[in-house]
C-alpha cells in the first residue's frame, strides 16, 4: 500500500476542502508514491517522533499540527529547527503528512472523539459550517438518468447527513435543434427535436463540485450537457465547528471537574463559576475555541470544554456557563485513537479484499509532544 492510498482515504473522511483558507493541511514532506512499512501517529512534529519513526521503521508520520504552517525563508539546516527536521525526514525516506482544521470540522473528528472521550450521548456539530455547497441540476434523458446519477453519487455527490444517494427527479420536456457542426444522440441534426427528459437534482459540497461535473458529462449521452449550477446557505450536515452532547446522569460542577480530570488524565484544569447546579447539557470543542463561547450559551450548554481561553473570555462567561480550559494537547489528542482504529480497519479490509499480505502496523507516538508542563509544589508534572 503506499502512502497516495492512505491519504485517499482520510481525506474521504476529513476533505482538504473543508479546512480554513490559510491552514496548510495534507502532505508536508516527502513522496506520496512510498511503500509503506509503518505508520506513526502523533499530535505534533517533534525531533522525538522522527526518532521513534525510525526506531519503529514507521516510513509514514500522520499528525494533526503542520510543520509547514509559515512560509520558510530558507533551509538552513545550522540554524533552523523546521529546516533541520526537513533534512531528517528526507535522509531517512520519511513522508509526513497533517490534518488539521479539516479534522478539526469533520464528523468523528477532533471534537467528536473530546465528546466521546468524555462519554456524551446524542452527539452533535455546536456549530454546522455553511455556504460550502451547491445545488447541481442536470437534464437527462429518461432511458440515461440512473447511469447518470450513480456517477454523480459515485463522484460524492447527494450526500445529506448520514445518508447518500439523495436526488430529487421531475420528469419534463426538453427541445434541440443541432447545427450543421452538431452530432446529436437523439435525432436528427437541424430538425427540432422534443425529449422526455428528468430534472435530476442533487447537493455537492463545493470541493467535490469539478469531479462530479467530470463525471456526469462522462455518463451522459448529450454533446452538449444543460446543467445549472446554484449556490447554496445551507447548514452543511455533515461538517462543523466544535461538538454537544448530554451526560447519562446529570452532575454536580465538583463531580463534573473531577469526570474531565480523570477521562483526559489531567491533572489540573481552569474554570469559571457558574450559576448551573447541575451539569447535562456539555459543549466542547478540541483546541483553540474561545470563539464558541457564546454559541455553547446560545444552545444552553450545561458547561463548555475546551482550551486556550483568555482572561477576558472567562470574566464574560461567568455565571452565564461553566467554562472549563482543559489544554490544547489534552483535548485533541483522543482524535489519534480514532485515525489508528480507521487505519486499522482499512488494513484488515485490504487484506481480506485484495489478498494483501502486509504487515502494516499503526502506531501511536509513546511519548508526549505537549509544549505546556505543570508546576505544583511536588515539582513539575
């Protein structure tokens, strides 16, 4: 298996598409056309996960953070950290590849995998994306339109929470007239022509627009295909920002804090008072989310769970939400558990589909790459 076929297969699951403009997700280093050997897994690029790669003849590195997230001046491996974990990577054939952001908004994703961490049922986008899809129409011959829309749902297209295949069919009249230069499926060139013809309207996220259009002109029998393309404000279903759920038995903050320290295996936390007594309804969001504050109250959110919150943010929140800053490390990390468990599962399915017989391990960093270390009297933890 090479690493194009691995990459294929996240990004089926958390599109490049769906990242922020100016995140720079997908392969950092290195040849996707490798055979690979090993997988490592880790949060972050540091030089201890290069070592461990090699130490585990692992020739894929997969991590959240990119290390090329700012444009590098130069590669002087002398003075620059970035550059000289570069040249590691190449010396020992290593590709390393990021999902970030696009990880971060899909479904089982960053904060998915924060809410099942903390075991919350019923579970949910806090925020849908939106405005990141397009209605297609297309106008088909009646005897072509099944071919036609399996291409399209092939191709990714009429997808709609957790179902596929939805169109939309109205049946219809269509007329032609081909030129001189025409080379009609149906009928004759110059003569006007009517045909019964089906309306077939699908949704499309805007990333897997150009491949659907690709392929519907490839399954139709016209020389010239009528389509429309419209532009949609739609909550997308299926990517958002940050998770809710609800605990199975409501608790009180203590026994809610001491849940959070004991399932993210922390050892200290931030929080802002409350004026809720008991907590069911939690918000949470992987990482940097400050910004969902208001939306996790807007959706009467018991209490948000996140990272990286200021001073400020929590003054606001006071009595208003039990506002809890869990760490950025701590709160993104339980994604790796679900990329090596879908990694996993595609190895087995290789295996007993195709006949593979490799040996592909998955592996999790042993180590920790958080930057933040935790100062109590004892010493630091």
């Amino acid at each position: 298996m090479t690493g194009k076929e691995i990459i294929k297969y996240l990004e089926e699951w958390a599109p490049k598409g769906i990242a922020w403009e100016r995140d720079n997700v997908g392969l950092q280093v290195g040849d996707p056309e490798i055979k690979i050997k090993n997988i490592l897994l880790s949060l972050d690029f540091k030089e201890e996960v290069i070592e461990s790669a090699i130490k585990e003849n692992c020739n894929l590195i997969i991590t959240h953070h990119p290390i090329l997230y700012y444009p590098l001046k130069n590669l002087d491996f002398s003075k620059n950290t970035t550059a000289r974990l570069i040249q590691k990577l190449i010396k020992n054939n290593i590709t390393l590849y990021s999902a970030h952001t696009n990880l971060d908004f899909t479904k089982q994703g960053v904060s998915y995998m924060l809410a099942k961490k903390l075991q919350l049922k019923k579970i949910r986008f806090l925020k849908n994306l939106s405005q990141n899809q397009f209605k297609l129409a297309v106008f088909v011959p009646v005897s072509h339109v099944n071919k036609v829309a399996e291409a399209i749902h092939q191709a990714g297209g009429g997808i709609i929470g957790e179902y596929s295949n939805c169109s939309f069919r109205s049946i219809g009249t269509g007329t032609f007239k081909g030129s001189t230069d025409s080379n009609p499926s149906i009928g004759n060139k110059g003569i006007l022509q009517s045909v019964e013809e089906i309306k077939l309207e699908v949704l499309v996220d805007k990333w897997k627009l150009n491949r659907v259009i690709t392929e519907l002109k490839k399954a139709h029998p016209y020389e010239e295909v009528a389509y429309d393309i419209y532009s949609l404000q739609n909550d997308n279903e299926n990517f958002g920002f940050g998770a809710i759920g609800e605990l199975k038995i409501a608790m009180s903050i203590n026994d809610f804090l001491a849940f959070v320290t004991s399932k993210l295996s922390i050892s200290t936390l931030r929080y802002t008072k409350s004026n809720k007594k008991k907590i069911k309804s939690v918000a949470v969001c992987g990482g940097s989310c400050g910004e969902l504050i208001d939306e996790a109250i807007k959706q009467n959110a018991d209490a948000f769970v996140t990272a990286d919150i200021k001073y400020h943010s929590f003054q606001d929140a006071e009595g208003k939400i039990l506002l809890v800053d869990a760490g950025h490390y701590e709160t993104e990390v339980p994604v790796l558990d679900e990329i090596k468990s879908r990694l996993e599962k595609l190895l087995i399915v290789r295996r007993d589909s195709f006949g593979e017989n490799n040996k592909i391990k998955v592996l999790k960093f042993k180590g920790s790459t958080n930057p933040i270390v935790f100062y109590n009297k004892s010493g630091a933890s």
